[in-house]
C-alpha cells in the first residue's frame, strides 16, 4: 500500500508541511528518495521546482520562504514521482487571495501539462472557476455531481 501511494499519488495539503530543516530542493526530492529513485532526483526536483516558478529558491530553507512559495513547493513534492493524482485538501485555504489565485493557477495549467488529475477538496468553490467535474459533499455523501466538459 506504502509503494502505491508513493507511485500513484500526490499530496498537496493545506499547510504544506515542509521540513523547515531541509532546503526546497530536498523536501522536493523526499518523495523520490523514499521510493529509491537514484541520481536522477535532483535534477528532476529542478525541474518541478522550475516548472512551479521556484527554482531560484532551490537552496533555501523551507522555513525561509513565504507561505506561498511554500505551497509552491508543495506542489511540485506533490508531483515527484509523477502521480497519476494528486490529492490536495484545501490546498489554498492558508493563503492571501493573490497567493491563493496563482496556486490554483498553477495547479490547472500542471493538470493540463503533465496529464495529472489533481483532486482538491475546498470550501469556496468559486476559487477554483472553470475544471472538469464538480462533486458536492454533504454529510458524508455525494450531495449533488455536476460535469462540467
């Protein structure tokens, strides 16, 4: 189950909870070196951090960034290993609204180049605008499924 979920799937979480010990490029590099990936993984955490706009922060600590340069780099943790989906759970909801608009952003136009599905769980909706499928939860149960292609 452990080397499904490092394979499969993302996580982006509400607070990124980055290791503040650790630079932007090792908490990206994490999800990689616990699923045994060699040499390769540096350069591939360049490249999700340059693809998130935060390669030049490469080598500072987590604890050094803003909170949306820390979902950012969230983001690209999140995609490490490529997941089929990534999973983030109110991935906007610790962020100023111009912070918010950009990660959202940024996870839509991720979607669309690398083929992920990103399913976000969020309470204001509107944030989010134009996406593929809308499902409303209520109570534990699926209140109400809107397609939106």
């Amino acid at each position: 189950m452990s080397r499904f979920r490092n394979k499969k799937l993302g996580f982006v979480f509400q607070f990124s909870n980055l290791l503040a010990d650790l630079t932007v490029l090792e908490n990206v590099m994490l999800p990689s070196q616990i699923g045994g990936a060699g040499a390769s993984g540096a350069k591939d955490a360049l490249d999700l951090l340059r693809a998130v706009g935060m390669e030049e922060y490469a080598h500072k600590k987590a604890d050094e960034i803003s909170g949306g340069q820390a979902q950012r780099t969230a983001i690209a943790r999140g995609l490490a290993n490529n997941p089929t989906i990534v999973l983030a759970d109110e991935p906007t909801g610790n962020l100023d609204s111009v912070s918010a608009e950009s990660v959202v952003d940024l996870m839509k136009s991720i979607a669309r180049k690398m083929g992920s599905t990103f399913v976000v769980v969020t309470h204001d909706r509107e944030q989010f605008g134009d996406v593929d499928r809308v499902i409303t939860i209520k109570d534990g149960k699926v209140a109400m499924e809107i397609p939106v292609w």
